[in-house]
C-alpha cells in the first residue's frame, strides 16, 4: 500500500482529531465533520488496522456462507472507524448501535436486534411529530458522558438511508424494541438495562479501554432511563412510546 497521503480533521462528540488515511473518499465521507481546531489525537490507518479490518469482514461473511471482495475505500472507511470508536473512549465517549432522533431538543434512543425495525420506528415518529423532530443518526450514534448527563451526537456512519446530521442533543431515554401485535411499554430496571446496554454499544479486547467502556456505561445506565417497547408498526405505536418515556416528565408540568 502506499504512504498515507490524505490528511484532515474532523470534530466528533466535541472532540476534535486528525485523520491520515490514503484515500480521498475518505476525506469526502467526513465532509460534514470538518474542523480546523488542533487536534486531541491522531486516528491513522496503517497496513495493521486495514488487514485487521478485512479479516474481521471476512469472518463474519464465512458465518452466513458469503464470499465477498470489499474495496481499498471501503476497507478505510471501516478503520477509520474502529479507531474513532477506540480512541474516543478515552474521552468518555461511547458507540451504540440505534436509531436516535431528537424530538423538542431531547434525543430518544432506540435499540434492538439488527431488523427488528428501529428505523421504522424512527420514522414513527417523525410523521408523528413532523418539524418537531429530526434524525440525529439512525445506526451508530455516540453517548458522551458528561457533568451534565449524556449527550447524543451524530456521526457520518448513519445507517443504509443516510439519515443523521452533524447535531447533538442531551439523552432522554433508551428504548429496547421487540415485536409485538400490541403496543406497550414498560420501565426497566438496571439490572435489566445493563446487559441491553452491553450488548448493543462498543466493546474493546484491550483491558483498559474497556474498563473505561464499563465506567462510561455505568455512568450511562446511572444517568438515563431504558424501557422495552413491545410494538408494530402503526403510528400508535410512537405515541405508545413517547407517553411512557415521558411519562414522569409530563406528570410533574
């Protein structure tokens, strides 16, 4: 492979860093996240982390049978953002798997097994509530844990629709979906939230990025309320949702 030859900065969760990668895709991919502030780190992709990245693909692929070539951009792309997810827990800031959307300046989490239909549900609520709401990011948001409670912010790998935008917003609720003919919604428990939470944000194999990835998740289920929504897809079923993790909120006004 050639000597990195494109570098840049970017801002993501409020922190910013600089990315020495080869391909200008890259660069273009990231375009909405450009920064010119000095950077807290340096996220660069080497031989290592692009082989690492193909073998991890190839892996997946060999469990479902598939034989797949993936391109040099592609491949980038994908380490670029392991090593953002890596690096910014330095900065107590975590990766979840989910749709988030920000409703009334309040982002709303929801997370549940790949196609059980969380972007569906998202946008549930986005014909529920029309210019009231829009998407933060509909795949991979980042939680920040702060002295304020957890923000919410976008980042440019939002899903197969693109739906997301450089924004943030503080955390209101998480929501686990399940399938279900009838719509309801109940509050869960720590106990109960915690291996939801695990299950669905980044984890690492080196031992103290995860024992920061374990505090940044204790400070999470601390600060956020999670429910699990049994719902389908009607339209009653975002206001199912929204009623019960405003519930408390909406009794207090």
């Amino acid at each position: 492979m050639p000597q990195n030859s494109v570098t840049f900065r970017i801002k993501l969760a409020g922190i910013p860093a600089e990315i020495r990668c080869r391909q200008e895709e890259t660069r273009t991919f990231l375009h909405d996240w450009l920064t010119e502030e000095r950077p807290e780190f340096i996220c660069e992709v080497t031989d290592d982390s692009i082989d690492m990245v193909r073998r991890n693909l190839n892996a997946e692929d060999r469990k479902y049978g598939v034989v797949r070539e993936y391109s040099l951009c592609w491949l980038e792309n994908n380490a670029v953002h392991a090593i953002l997810a890596e690096k910014l827990v330095d900065y107590g800031v975590l990766l979840m798997h989910g749709s988030a959307i920000c409703v009334d300046g309040r982002a709303y989490i929801f997370t549940a097994k790949s196609g059980t239909g969380k972007s569906t549900h998202a946008g549930l609520w986005r014909e529920l509530f029309k210019e009231r709401a829009f998407m933060i990011n509909d795949d991979k948001p980042l939680l920040k844990a702060g002295d304020n409670g957890i923000m919410v912010y976008g980042t440019p790998w939002n899903g197969k629709h693109g739906l997301g935008r450089n924004a943030c917003a503080p955390l209101e609720a998480i929501a686990y979906l399940n399938r279900a003919r009838d719509n309801r919604a109940e509050r869960m428990s720590a106990a109960e939230a915690y291996p939801v939470l695990v299950q669905q944000s980044y984890s690492s194999k080196d031992t103290e990025t995860m024992r920061k990835i374990l505090d940044i998740q204790k400070r999470i289920i601390q600060s956020v309320p999670f429910y699990r929504l049994w719902c389908n897809m009607e339209p009653e079923a975002a206001y199912t949702a929204w009623s019960a993790m405003n519930s408390a909120k909406n009794a207090s006004e």
